[in-house]
C-alpha cells in the first residue's frame, strides 16, 4: 500500500499538477493539507477526478483558508472530521480529517503554524497538537498521522539552524509536542543521514538553493512503521510551472513497486549551506 501525503497549498490552483501526479505515483491513500476549499467546492472541482480514479473522498475544508483531505483506493471508512476538544482560533478550524483505510487509521492534518513564539497563536499550536496527541492515544494500534506538521523535529531538518532563531517551527515546545505523539518519523527512520526538506519558500530562489526545511511527515505507529519499504520526499513534484511550496512525502508498506529509492534529493554538488550565510525571506522582501 502506498501513502502520500501533500501540502497542495490550494487545490484550485494546483489542478494541472496533481492530477497528473496522481496518474503517475498512483497512490492507494492521498492525504492533502491546505486545500483552500468548501467542502461543496472540492467535490465540485475534484469529485469526479477522484471518483475516475478509483478514490472515495472525505474532505474538511473551508473557503479561502486551510481545509483537508483524504482519499483512499483501499477503503474509506469511519470518517471524522476535526478533532476532539481541538481548541479553536476563535472557532474550530479544519484542519484535519481521519478515517480507516485498509486496516489502518489515517489522519490527514494540517497543523497551526504558529507565527511567533509567545503568541496566541503559538500557544494555539500547542494546544493543537495537544489535542491530537489524545486522539492518537486513543488509538488504534495501527495507524499514521501525515500531513504538514508545522514543526521541523530537529536542527538537520532545516538548512540552518542560525537562521530560524527565534522563529517558529524549530522551538523545543513545539518538537516535544510531536515527539510526544509517541510515533516513528518513518522517513527520517529510513534515511538517518540524508539530506531531506519538503518545503522550500517561493521566494528569493530558497528551492534553487535547496534552502529549505522539513516540515511534512508521516508518522506511524509500531505496528506500521515496520512495514515501511520505502519513504522519500518526491522533490519532482516541487520543480516546473506553478508548483506547490510544498513536496509530497511518500511511503510504501509491504512491498515498494519503484525500489527503495529513497528520497529525490538534489545532485552531489548541491552541498549544505555554511551556517550563517542566509537568512530567511523577509514579509514584503
């Protein structure tokens, strides 16, 4: 069984490159973060692709901002939308959708980003993920959380750590938080030592560069994670006309139909930033 999942940042827009890459990665269960639409929009935009596809589809989403999807060719069953006694920003915002696809519990989130340490908004992100740490714990024992997390979990998961200081996403509040979701990082399992980011800002050339951070993850249970074949950041799907800001993370359990190929990294000349020499784009730069 092969899971994706993807920060499509609008599915509106990115259209012409996700149907495509449905067609070529084919995966059994699609997890989307930040899909910008209606529940009633989606389905009127996307339903029918799905549909001819083999995919049954849940959605949770709202207009113009943030929103979530699942869609799964190996069963769609038990479907929740939210989470339980997930804080609100003032309202409950959807952010994430959850259902039993071929045996596994799969929850597609989208978590707060946060802002600015110290905020109310920093503080909902915690709480956020408070909330999810319960739902996980509530079980089953077989299951995966993918989607953008909003956290990076350690210093080798952005390009330099000197130049997120004092910026979200790096903090330790925020790596406790989803280390203590109590699951395995399955692709950081498979590649220890890899060089590996799955965003990258449009601006200033940050994907030319590959100054980027990992932020979209796929994390399993126990059970799950030992089924994992294969787990890579599919960093094609960042390159060409209108991309995403984001790449698509995927996993493949009991067998892997392409090889162990591990992540699309860039090629040996693309060395690691010396610490220090970039900073990040700048609101209005």
């Amino acid at each position: 069984m092969r899971i994706a999942t993807w920060n499509v940042n609008s599915a509106k827009q990115r259209v012409p490159r996700l149907l495509p890459w449905l067609d070529q990665r084919r995966p059994d269960v699609v997890c989307l973060q930040e899909t910008k639409l209606a529940d009633s929009a989606f389905t009127e935009l996307l339903g029918a692709e799905f549909e001819a596809r083999g995919y049954a589809l849940a959605v949770h989403g709202e207009a113009q901002w943030n929103g979530v999807a699942l869609a799964s060719r190996v069963g769609l069953e038990e479907v929740t939308t939210g989470l339980a006694d997930a804080p609100g920003f003032p309202h409950p915002e959807a952010r994430a959708v959850s259902a039993t696809c071929g045996g596994i519990r799969v929850h597609s989130v989208y978590v707060p980003n946060g802002r600015t340490p110290g905020s109310e908004h920093y503080h909902y992100k915690l709480s956020w993920l408070a909330a999810l740490k319960k739902v996980v714990e509530a079980g089953p024992e077989n299951a995966l959380v993918c989607g953008d997390m909003n956290v990076a979990p350690a210093d080798e998961d952005v390009f330099d750590p000197d130049a997120y200081a004092e910026e979200t996403h790096v903090t330790p509040p925020e790596r406790a938080a989803v280390r203590d979701l109590g699951l395995r990082d399955v692709v950081r399992d498979r590649w220890p030592d890899r060089r590996v980011f799955t965003y990258w800002d449009y601006r200033a050339g940050m994907f030319h560069q590959d100054l980027g951070m990992r932020i979209d993850l796929v994390l399993a249970t126990g059970p799950v994670a030992e089924r994992v074949q294969a787990a890579w950041v599919d960093r094609h799907a960042r390159k060409g006309k209108a991309p995403s800001d984001h790449a698509p993370v995927i996993v493949d359990l009991d067998e892997a139909p392409d090889g162990d190929i591990g992540p699309v990294v860039p090629p040996p000349s693309a060395k690691p930033a010396k610490r220090g020499a970039h900073r990040l784009p700048q609101s209005g730069a």
